[in-house]
C-alpha cells in the first residue's frame, strides 16, 4: 500500500511521486490525444470549411480546395491529429479564405 506523506513544498505524495505532476501529465496527455472540437467538426462534416461545397467525409476540404494548395501543404494535411494536422489545418484554411 502506497503511504501518502507531505513533501517540502507541502503538496501531498502517493507512493513518492507528487500527486500535482502526477495530474499534470495526465491533463498534457489528454490535451494532445484530443484535438480541438472545432477543427474536429469540420472534418468529420461534409461541408468544405473553405467554401462550403460540398466534401467528403473524414478530409479536410473538398477536392477543388484541396488541389488549389501547394504540395507542401497538401502533405502537412496528412499529418495525424496531435501530430501537426491541426496546424497544417490552420495554416490551409487561411491561404484559401485569404487567396
């Protein structure tokens, strides 16, 4: 059984290990297994974010969109969620609203 004892700085310890970086690794592995609902959305409509024709499920813009990118931003766009796709998203979205 795990003895809980106060550290110095007067936070509690299970087993050793401080339960507030215990919790902070949890909430960090969290943030990044999840990515932001918004962009979610988006991706999971069939809706093109960028000028709303219609898409295909599960991408990220509709095919005339998709082919307006450079080839740099096209291959971001195939990044995991969590892993740069929501950046690249980003980044995307604002050169085809903006160009």
């Amino acid at each position: 059984m795990a003895s809980n004892k106060v550290s110095p700085s007067g936070k509690s310890e299970v087993g050793g290990v401080d339960k507030e970086v215990s919790n902070a690794g949890e909430r960090l592995a969290d943030e990044q297994a999840a990515p932001p609902a918004s962009i979610l959305q988006v991706f999971i409509s069939n809706v093109c974010p960028a000028c709303s024709k219609p898409k295909k499920l599960n991408t990220a813009f509709c095919k005339a969109c998709y082919f307006g990118l450079s080839r740099q931003m096209k291959s971001a766009l195939w990044n995991r969620f969590g892993e740069g796709f929501e950046e690249a998203y980003t980044a995307a979205l604002s050169f085809l609203r903006c160009g």
